[in-house]
C-alpha cells in the first residue's frame, strides 16, 4: 500500500485481518520518508494510524526510516513510554 491509496478504512481492514490471524507478529513497514509521494503530514498520520493498530494488539512496529530521525523518535516518544 502507497501514500496515494491510503484512505481512512484502510486500517480497519488491517485490523479485520488482525483479528482473524493468530499468526501475524508484527505491523509494518510504515513510516516517513523523504523520497515518497506524499506529504510528510499524510505519512505522519498512516505511520500513527498503524502504530495504534498494533498497541492494540501488543504486535511489533516496523518502521521505515528515510532521514527523518528526530520525527519519527517524536511519534514514538508520543506512543510508548519506553522502546
């Protein structure tokens, strides 16, 4: 899934197969990235919109990382309190 066809629904399938699947272990890859076709606000929320998917299920977060280290560390400090 890119930028450009992300729309709100889209995490809820996530969660719909998340909930089906005892064997998904992680979410991911998401995250921000220069080099994208979106805006930085567009990935900032897909990257916070995925991260909540998997606090709610206790599952990994992988997360892609293009030159905007003190961005991502800033989502991550608002989402956990330790990583």
């Amino acid at each position: 899934m890119g930028c450009d066809t992300y729309t709100s629904d889209i995490v809820g399938k996530y969660r719909e197969l998340t909930e089906d699947n005892s064997k998904i272990v992680a979410i991911g890859e998401a995250g921000l990235d220069n080099k994208a076709n979106a805006r930085g606000a567009l990935q900032r929320d897909i990257l916070v919109d995925f991260i909540k998917l998997a606090k709610d299920y206790n599952l990994t977060v992988v997360i892609h990382n293009r030159w905007h280290d003190h961005f991502i560390f800033d989502i991550l400090d608002e989402h956990f309190s330790s990583y």
